[in-house]
C-alpha cells in the first residue's frame, strides 16, 4: 500500500476513534448483552440468571402456544421467505388476511402492513408529508417519528412535552392553507406517560391538522373492547384525519409494525411510502405470529388484565417503599425512576444486575439532561415474588 492511501486511511479509522473515545470517556458507549433461555421474564445475561425487568413483551405473548404454532404452520407450507416486494410478488394471502383483522382490531376502513415500527414511521413521514407542510411533534417522540419528520423536509416544530397551549400556538402561527401534521406517540417509551388525545383531536379539528398516533406501547394493553390501543379509549371511533401506527414488537409478541386509517391513507401509502415500496415483505411464519397474537388479544382479555394487576401491584408496593418524588403516576407497564445523575443511574442498575435484576439505566442523549432513569417494564408474566424482590432491592440501593 502506497503511503499516501495509508495516511488517508489512518485519517479516516483516527476520527472514528476519537467519536467512540469520547463515548467512552463520557461513560456512553453502548455495548450489547447477550440474552440466553429466554423463559421471560426469567432469563440468562450475559450467562447470569436474572429477572427480566425492561423487556416489551409486556403480555408474554412472544411465548405464547397459539403464536407459535400459527407460525410453525406458515413456516411449513409457505417456507422461509416471503419471495419479494409486497407490490412485486411478496403480497401472500396471509398479509391479506392479517391487514383485514387488523382493520378490524382498530375499528378502521383498511390498515397495512410494514416491516418494523422504525421503519413505518420514517416511510409513513417521509411518504405522507410534503416538503411545504407542517409538522407539529412532541418532544418526547420516538426517534423514528424524529427522523421521518426530518426526512419529509416539511417545516418542523418540536412542541415541549405534552404542552398543548404551546402547540395551539403553533397551530395558529402556522401558514393558512398549509398542510398540518400534529404526530405524537400514544404512551410516550420513556416516561410511560400518555398523550392526551381527545385535546389533541380537538385541535386537529379545530385547526384542519392529520393526527398521527403511534401505538407502539399501547397495542393489546388499552381499550375495554379489543384492546387496540390509546385510541380505543377515547370513544371517538375511526376518523378521516386519524392515522394509528403501531408495532407487533411489543405487547404483541411478534415483529413488524402495523398502519391504519382510511381506504384512502392505505391507498396514499401503497403508492407514496419507499420504505414500504422497496422492502421485501415480511415472512410467513412472521406474519402468521402477528396475526395470530392480534386474534388472541382480542379473543382473550385475560392477558391484558394479569398486566394492569402486576402494574398495579408494584404501584401499591413502590409508593410505599421508594423515596418520595422518585415515582410519577404510572400509567403503562414503563415505570421510569428517575434518579437525575447518570452515573447514579448506571450504577444502580448495576446493583440491581448484580442482585439478579435486569433493569435498563437510560440516560442522555435518549433522555433530557438531569432526568437519567431507571426504566422498568412489567409484564403480564411477573409473579408476585419477582415484583417483591424487585422492590426490595430498589429499596435497599435507594432507600
Ligand atoms: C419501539 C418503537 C418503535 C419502533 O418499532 P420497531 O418495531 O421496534 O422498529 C416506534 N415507535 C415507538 C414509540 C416505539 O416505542
């Protein structure tokens, strides 16, 4: 190799190294761990048995008979992969049949498939909005919603968390006759805490705006009926301006993500969406866990219900236990503990590693400055003893 390539070279790997240094030097590398038996929520890390505390398989479905066998049958009768695009050949009758529950499932016209919830969004962005439009986001979005909005380079305003004056304000400001776009998520990832989406329906109405939902931790652990979401809650039913994205990664025990809304949002999507045009079609043996996790979510409430008692049970059990001010209102199965100091944080979460606890330590950039946190999930399958350990343990490193 002539000098003057090694020297180019060397330039290029040295300043990817001082990124991952100064990564390092802040305590914010990331790394991976290694799950091994996953019997969820009791699994190996690392090779060390612990209690899983920050999984999304918030109903244990990803374990569940009826998902598994649905997928074993595709798998044998349909192999391995799904053969292409889904408008080049990859649209099997099973995408069909589980697009048609799930508009059943959200009360809505049609709905359509996507490969991962990450990627519906940036597409469903990206595709939907024009570069003239506006778009109106939550702070507190999910990164995917973030980069969809930069990738439709439409006009954005990040409104500050849940601030539904400022947002108003927004509305006002923004050009008359322009094309708005309100986006949030449903249940906010780390913070558990809900959007409120009557006020932001309202406003949509008032000021001529699509609104955007993502269900991802939502799906199959709100609404009475079907238990389709945030959404569901509300009574307001399906409407024109409404378009509820979610995931199968989460409560639903699968992969891949889901978006409903009108005939005519399915159609805009099927024609405006790359992310969507360009992929190849999720497999069968995916798709048929997914559908067969969305028939039991609404075939069986039992799942959902043994969720909110473990919610509430820890609830009753924390208040009581953990130093005031560390515990919001909880309104999902994320329960942040905001501890501030990230050292602290990651710390803790080692502790709590070290006693046979898997709780995630999150911390900036993922987070605001100042409110790095523990972030426990909790699961339908949690028994009464890991919950109590948990909190005794919690109690013992913060108390
Ligand atoms: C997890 C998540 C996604 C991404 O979904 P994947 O299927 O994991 O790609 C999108 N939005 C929100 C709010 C999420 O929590």
């Amino acid at each position: 190799m002539s000098a003057a390539i090694q020297l180019i070279e060397d330039t290029l790997t040295h300043s990817l190294q001082s990124r991952l240094d100064a990564l390092r030097q802040t305590g914010r590398l990331r790394r991976l761990r290694t799950v091994g038996h996953p019997q969820r929520p009791q699994i190996t890390l690392d090779g060390q048995p612990v209690v899983d505390c920050c999984s999304n398989d918030y109903l244990g479905l990803s374990a569940h008979p009826r998902l598994i066998a649905a997928s074993r049958e595709a798998l044998e009768q349909y192999g391995t992969g799904s053969g292409g695009s889904r408008l080049i050949g990859g649209t099997l009758d099973l995408h069909i049949a589980l697009e048609d529950t799930l508009a059943r499932f959200k009360g809505t016209e049609a709905a359509l498939v996507f490969n991962s919830g990450y990627q519906a969004n940036i597409s469903l962005l990206s595709g939907l909005v024009e570069r003239h439009d506006w778009v109106f986001a939550d702070k507190y979005n999910h990164a995917s919603l973030v980069d969809g909005a930069i990738l439709s380079r439409a006009k954005v305003v990040r409104y500050p968390h849940l601030d539904m004056g400022f947002l108003e304000n927004a509305l006002k400001k923004a050009p008359l006759g322009s094309t708005k776009w309100i986006v949030t998520d449903t249940i906010f990832s780390m913070d558990g805490d809900a959007a409120p989406l009557q006020t932001l329906y309202n406003l949509a109405r008032q000021y001529n705006a699509w609104l955007i939902l993502d269900e991802a931790h939502a799906t199959g652990i709100f609404g009475d009926r079907h238990r389709s979401g945030l959404w569901e809650t509300t009574g307001i039913g399906p409407s024109e301006r409404v378009i509820q994205m979610g995931t199968f990664s989460k409560a639903l025990g699968g992969f891949g993500a889901y978006v409903a809304g009108s005939r005519q949002v399915v159609q805009a999507m099927l024609q405006f969406c790359r992310g969507f045009i360009y992929s190849t079609a999720l497999p069968p043996a995916v798709i048929a866990a997914n559908h067969a996790a969305v028939l039991e979510v609404m075939d069986s409430p039992n799942h959902t219900a043994r969720l909110w008692t473990n919610i509430r049970y820890f609830e009753s059990k924390a208040r009581e236990a953990l130093p005031e001010g560390t515990l919001a209102f909880i309104q999902s199965p994320i329960v942040p503990v905001i501890l501030g100091n990230p050292e602290i944080t990651m710390h803790s979460a080692q502790q709590l590693l070290d006693s046979g606890y898997y709780v995630q330590g999150i911390r900036p950039p993922t987070v605001p400055e100042g409110t790095s946190r523990l972030r426990i999930t909790l699961s339908a399958n949690h028994n009464q003893a890991q919950i109590d350990g948990l909190i005794s343990v919690l109690q013992a490193i913060l108390g």
